[in-house]
C-alpha cells in the first residue's frame, strides 16, 4: 500500500535518538535550545522569538492565551480547518465564530470574515492550506483595521515563505506542528513564535505547569529545585529526545523541501487535463508542501477511494469542516456555501519526502484511469 504519509526516518534521526538517551536527560533539555536555535535560524527572526512545545495543538493553545483571547470573547476561524484549532479556542473559553473559505485558494476569505466582526472579536486563527499561503498583507490589514490579534497556523507551512519572507518571520503570533507526519517531525512538537521577551517568558512559563524555572538552566540539562508559580500552566514543553530528531530533520530541509515541490508539480502535470479533476492552483514556488490534494466530483470521492485502495493507493481527507462536527454545530457562523462544496470534493493523494516520480506517476495513472473509464 502506498500511504498518503511517511515520515522520513533515516540514519541521521535513529542516531539522534541514541545519542539523546545515551545522555540520559529525557525532559527539556540542551536539544531543545538546539531545536530552538536552529528554527530561529531557518525562520530568519531576528526580531522575533521561538520556543519548542509537546505538540502544535499545544502551540495553539498557549498562542491564544498569548494573545489575551479569554471567556466570552469571539475568535474568527475558517470551518475548513483541523480540529485542533476549535478545541483551542474552546480551552480558553472563547466562542468560535466559522469563516468561509475561498474556492480558489481553500484560505479563509477575508471578505466573509469582515461580515463576522463584532465588539467580541478579539482575534482571527489564519492556516496556511497546504501548498497555498494565505493573504498574510490582508490578513495583517484586516487585523489593524480591527484591532485584532493574529494566531498564524502555520502548522502545514514549515519552511515556506510569503514574498520572499520566510514563514514565521512576519506574523503577530505564528505556530508549527512538527507532528508525526508533517514536513519536518518532532515525532511530536509544535513550535511558537511571539514578538517580544515577555510574551517568550510567558511562554515559557505556560509550557512548564507555570514554574518560573529559568530555560537557560535546563538547557543545559539541569533544573532548578526552587522556584515561584504566579499563573496557571500546563506539561507542554518538548522533550530532549523528540527535540534531537528535530534537529536532525531540520538539517534536511532544502531537499525535504526541493523533493515536496517536484512531486507537487509533477501531480499537477499528470492530473491537470484529467476529467472531472481539480489540481492546486499555483506551481510550488516557495512552498514546502505539506499534502497534494485535488477535487473531485462530490458523488465519485468515495468510490474512487475505494478504487484506488483496492489497487494500493491510500487517500486521505483534509478537512472535514468544523461546523459540521456535533460538537461545533451550534456555534456562530457566516455563509458556508464554499466550505461545505470543498469539504464533499477534497482529496489528499500521497505526498512523501524523497518520494519517487515513479510513485507520483503510478498514483496519478491509477486517477486518470478512473475517471477515463467512466467517460467512456
């Protein structure tokens, strides 16, 4: 079976993972500084500050608390998103409020959202969909015009860059996923990048039950054993060893990068004039893909899952709008009309790193043969 994801584990990383235990410092610790550092680097923020999490859910939770986002206040958010972005919402207290999204690009549509703003809204949640960026100069617009605080999920963007600015160099407020299956993994992680010392020293103090225990001494796999606690925290720091394998990964990024992109175009080459097939809109420049997906018709995504996995292809779906969960279905929201369509049409097809053109060609072939079959 070819699978819609796998993680590239190497030498570099099995090494990374021994050496880290050999250390015998399994919490935070001097990986993570390193992780930090070297995401600093990449990002190139010189005015902006990082630190490393447990997981990216966890970036966008403390991203929120950030940003003052608390009870009874409205935080603004595409339905075509992953889960993870409403439960945060909801752990702060706050109401969602669900935006459309843009049939072109599946980013969140600005002109739906101005409809949504009320004396509520404290802030909007903008993901990068995959291999498109959002309006980040509208976005940064329509939150100064607004007075809002801005929470980039840049989860699916690691390694991209918005006119020439690297992800995570520009944002109010930008967080990663370095989970199990993203471009660069952590086995877990996420990553959240703030504008100032004191947002990072509240940072830090959110990702570790609320100590006010000085990173740069665990950092050098040491801790500190007094301390005070003045707010509520959490246990959403990164481990030394997932930090490790970051590390190494991190070191990869320009071909995890280049060999994403040639996949992703070389999809679009395949798939663009097959019938009844929607491909991403855009030819890769300064991405790092995340998923290749394409639409297709509401009524043959089913089966021609079904189709592909009999021949040993694996598909995935990303996303299924939030306000149709039972959990989000009574919260605010504007016209979804888009939303819903994308939701019924969307399809990942596999996307590696260091994936095989063979492979690209062979999932694509097994697309096309599908839908010629049914026109004849």
């Amino acid at each position: 079976m070819i699978p819609v994801f796998k993680p590239l584990i190497e030498q570099e990383e099995i090494n990374a993972s021994k050496e880290s235990l050999e250390m015998g410092w399994l919490g935070m610790g001097s990986y993570v500084s390193q992780f930090e550092q070297k995401v600093k680097e990449i990002i190139g923020a010189e005015d902006r500050y990082v630190a490393a999490v447990s997981t990216g859910t966890a970036a966008l939770h403390i991203a929120l608390l950030v940003a003052g986002v608390s009870k009874g206040d409205e935080v603004i958010v595409a339905s075509f998103n992953c889960s993870a972005d409403f439960q945060a919402i909801g752990w702060v207290g706050a109401d969602i409020v669900f935006c459309d999204c843009n049939d072109d690009t599946l980013e969140l549509d600005l002109a739906k959202a101005e409809e949504l703003v009320t004396a509520k809204t404290k802030a909007i949640i903008v993901m990068d969909y995959d291999c498109i960026l959002s309006d980040h100069d509208g976005i940064a617009a329509f939150a100064k015009k607004h007075n809002l605080r801005v929470i980039h999920d840049a989860a699916h963007s690691f390694g991209s860059s918005y006119k020439g600015k690297p992800v995570g160099s520009f944002s109010d407020i930008c967080v990663f996923s370095h989970d199990p299956v993203k471009t660069i993994t952590c086995l877990d992680g996420g990553t959240v990048v703030v504008k100032t010392e004191e947002e990072l020293k509240y940072v830090h103090e959110l990702r570790l039950l609320g100590m006010q225990q000085p990173s740069s001494v665990m950092y050098q796999n040491q801790r500190a054993w007094t301390f005070d606690v003045e707010r509520v925290g959490f246990r959403y720091h990164m481990l030394n060893m997932h930090a490790a394998i970051g590390v190494a990964q991190l070191s990869k990024l320009e071909v995890i990068s280049t060999s994403r992109r040639e996949a992703s175009r070389y999809y679009n080459e395949l798939l663009k004039d097959v019938p009844h097939v929607r491909v991403p809109n855009t030819n890769f420049d300064e991405v790092n893909p995340f998923l290749y997906y394409i639409r297709v018709p509401a009524e043959q995504r089913d089966d021609l899952r079904a189709e592909l996995k009999k021949n040993g292809v694996d598909t995935g779906i990303h996303w299924q709008p939030g306000h149709l969960f039972s959990l989000w279905k009574n919260c605010k929201a504007g016209n979804l009309d888009v939303t819903d369509k994308v939701g019924k049409e969307i399809l990942s097809l596999p996307l590696h790193s260091k994936m095989p053109l063979s492979v690209v060609k062979e999932v694509a072939e097994q697309v096309r043969a599908y839908f010629e079959a049914r026109e004849k």
